[in-house]
C-alpha cells in the first residue's frame, strides 16, 4: 500500500533484483486496484502458510497478512516467504536457497 513506509522501500530492492537476475515478480499493491478489483481479489481468500505469519497461524489475504510479504514460488509451488522489509542481501540469500538465483 502506498501508506505502507516499508512497503515502499522495499519495492525499489524487489525491482532492483528482478532486473538484475531476470525474474518474473509480480507485485500486488492494493493502492492500484479499484475497490471492485481488491475485493475480487480478497475474495479469492487465497490462504497464507503459517511461517509467513505474525502469528505462526495460517490465515487467509481476506484476514489480513504482514505487508510487504514476499511469496517465493518455485514452478508454481509455494516454497517459502519473506516477511516485511528486509535489505537486498537477505532476499538474494533466500533466493539462492531455493535456488532461483545463483549470486554473482
């Protein structure tokens, strides 16, 4: 969300590796939607993992999620997540974990 302090710096690191590393990421900023479009999405109630709470509970995006949240999938799998801001290094880290990434 543009209220969102973290939120926006986080989305220049986001870019800054998917430009660098040719990836797809796909950035949902609720700012962007028309109110139709954002409650179509929350009513996809897609269901956010337990690791990537707050709470250690899994919820769905309708209940509410920490923001920014970073999903990482891997041929269309979740694989893990990232919560809030974190520097650039740290999401380079988790990526080369996954391996989706190999660090120059």
């Amino acid at each position: 969300a543009t209220s969102c302090s973290f939120c926006n710096l986080y989305l220049p690191v986001i870019n800054e590796i998917a430009g660098e590393y040719n990836l797809d990421i796909y950035y949902f900023d609720e700012d962007t939607y028309d109110p139709l479009e954002y409650q179509e999405i929350m009513d996809l109630n897609y269901e956010i993992p337990a690791k990537c709470t707050t709470t250690g509970l899994s919820t769905t995006m309708k209940a509410g999620f920490p923001k920014p949240m970073t999903i990482i999938t891997k041929k269309g799998e979740f694989v893990d997540c990232i919560r809030g801001y974190v520097v650039k290094e740290e999401v380079l880290n988790k990526l080369q974990e996954y391996k989706i990434v190999e660090v120059k």
